[in-house]
C-alpha cells in the first residue's frame, strides 16, 4: 500500500470577532497534524464535537485552506493545483454528510439529487446520467423508480444510502464520511456501515470516517485518529487500539461503548465535564484537566505523538507505563 493523502504539519486557525466589542480571538480548530492515509484503507478520526475533526476533514479535502501545512494527493500539493486539478480533486474525493438533504433543495427529486454531480462535472449525456443514477440507487439497495421521489419520502436510513449514491456518483477514489451515520437509530447504523463496506470493496475506495464516538467505526476502520483540542492523540490500527488503547483519553471513550455482561467489571476512566475551551487550551498535555492520571510534568510539558510500537503513535509522557484497559473486539454484526 502507498498513501494517497498526506498532511504534514496541518494547521488551522480561525478569527472570531465578537459583535459587540471586537475583539478578534483565535481558535487554533487544528494543530500541526502529520497524517498518511493509505489507500485503499479505512481511516477513522474521532473524537468530542469541537476537537477539529471536521475541519481536519475539510482541510484533507481542501473545502478549506490551512494556516500552515501542506496536503498532498496522490503524490501533488493541492494548495498548488490550478482550477482545472482541483475539479478533477473534486471527483476524486466526495462527502457524506449527517443528513444530506439538510442543506440541499427538497424540491429536487433524488434522481436529480444522485445526478448533479455528473452534471456539474460533465460527466455522460443526458440518457448516461438517467442510466448511471438507476444503477447508484441499485447499488446502495433502492430500486431505480425512486429516482421520481423526493427526499422527505424516504426514511433517514435511505436518505443516507441516497447520499451514499450520490457521493459514489462520480466514481471517487475516496469518500469522507463526516458522521455519515451518527443522526440514524442504532439499528440502522449498522446496515449504513455495512453498505458503505461493501461498496469500499467493490469500487477499491479509500474511506474516511469522521465520528464523535468509538462504537460506530469500531467494526470498519482499519487505522483510528483519535483528537482531542485539534491534536491527535493516539493513531493506531484499529484493532490493536482497542484492545489495548495507550492514551487515557482513547480509553475514556472506550469506555463509553457498552460491553455485554461478563461478571467481572473493570475499572475505566470516565471523562467528567466538558473539553476545554479551545479559544485557550490547557497548558501542557491539553488533556490534563480531565486526565486522572496526570502528573506534575503533564501541566507544563507537551508530549508530542511517538511511536510506542510500530505502526502506534501516542501523545502522553507516561504511554510506556500505563496499563490502560481495552474492550474485546467481537465479530462484527451483519
Ligand atoms: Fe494524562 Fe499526562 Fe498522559 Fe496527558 S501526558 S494523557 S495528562 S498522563
Ligand atoms: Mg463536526
């Protein structure tokens, strides 16, 4: 496998001007993040709302610039691409988003929906276009006479496989999923993620899934970011973080995802409050203020994210030390 996506010290800011007094103050949303993104693989990001993950996906995308850092796409800068690269960029990489019918126009039917990608990019005749979106909705298990329908017709878990149709329409070579099933009932989450599996495999696509929680990537992701005030914290292949996670802040959200009864309860970290504010982040390890192991040094001393074993990076000054508990991966649900 080779990376398809690079960052190197990505970093982004954003001014906010408050209305009444003006006084300008900068969030930094990402902070110097160094990332490989191999093809073909699932890479997850994760972590709580305002811990920059989405604005990481969009400066991976280029929907946004970064203040500092580079991203390169298939071994090319694409700050440096002209407007002709960059709308090839854009069929190579799409979104999903939560709800994608939130922003766009419900009195569009879902054929034109699925269709305007092809129509934006020129892609196919008319009649290509009206044959390609019968297939998409095939695809992701609708029937083609849905394309005469409108979104509020459809339930969530169908909206989002018409956006999944929609997003594979231009035949990307990777998909960014920014909480693609985070608004749909449990049981239908699975079934999303399942879909989206399989069409990873048929299309050979690289997928990124953004999610605020460890559950709903736990049985697709290969690799796991997990961020906490806009740095990465632990990376590690997904398999090995959560059987045996290094960084307290992985374990807190480990701890989240109910486990079925075993008899014996272990111990774990439950995170208490809210994060930070990210306008001025804690001095030090960023996570100290919640960590329940953090140490003198961890107040002043930034641990930077190092590699504790090949292929597992992780910000803590005690990662070697710790015993962290992890959760028993299990056969994913079908
Ligand atoms: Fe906790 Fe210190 Fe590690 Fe930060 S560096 S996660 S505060 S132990
Ligand atoms: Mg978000």
């Amino acid at each position: 496998m080779s990376a398809i996506l690079t960052a190197r010290g990505l970093t982004r800011r954003f001014t906010m001007r408050k209305p009444l007094f003006g006084a300008a103050t900068v969030v930094q949303a990402v902070s110097g993040i160094d990332l490989d993104i191999e093809e073909g693989e699932t890479f997850a990001i994760v972590g709580e709302s305002g811990c920059g993950k989405s604005t990481l996906a969009r400066l991976l995308s280029h929907l946004i610039a970064p203040s500092e850092g580079t991203v390169t796409y298939d071994g090319r800068d694409i700050s440096a691409l002209s407007g002709a690269e960059l709308r090839a960029l854009r069929q190579h990489m799409q979104f999903i988003f939560q709800d994608p019918f939130s922003s766009l126009n419900p009195r569009m039917t879902v054929g034109a929906l699925i269709g305007e990608p092809l129509r934006i990019h020129r892609i196919g005749t008319a009649a290509e276009q009206r044959a390609a979106v019968a297939e998409l909705l095939r695809k992701v298990g609708l029937r083609p006479e849905h394309a005469d329908r409108y979104p509020h017709e459809f339930s969530g878990g169908q909206r989002q496989r018409i956006g999944i149709a929609r997003a594979l329409a231009t035949k990307p070579k990777i998909i960014i999923g920014d909480e693609p099933v985070s608004a749909l009932d449990v049981s239908i989450q699975a079934q999303v993620v399942n879909i989206l599996e399989d069409l990873k495999a048929e299309f050979g696509l690289t997928l990124i899934i953004i999610a605020h929680d460890l559950a709903v990537i736990r049985h697709i992701a290969d690799r796991v970011a997990v961020m906490y005030l806009g740095e990465i914290v632990e990376l590690a292949p997904a398999a090995e973080l959560f059987a045996a996670p290094k960084h307290p802040y992985t374990e807190a959200l480990l701890s989240a995802i109910p486990i079925p009864a075993t008899g014996a309860r272990r111990l774990r970290t439950t995170l208490e409050g809210d994060p930070p504010n990210p306008i001025a982040p804690p001095p030090g390890c960023r996570f100290h203020t919640r960590c329940p192991h953090a140490q003198d040094r961890c107040r002043t001393e930034r641990p930077v994210l190092r590699d504790v074993a090949a292929q597992h990076g992780v910000a803590c000054h005690f990662a070697d030390t710790l015993s962290l508990p992890g959760i028993e991966t299990t056969e994913k649900p079908r």
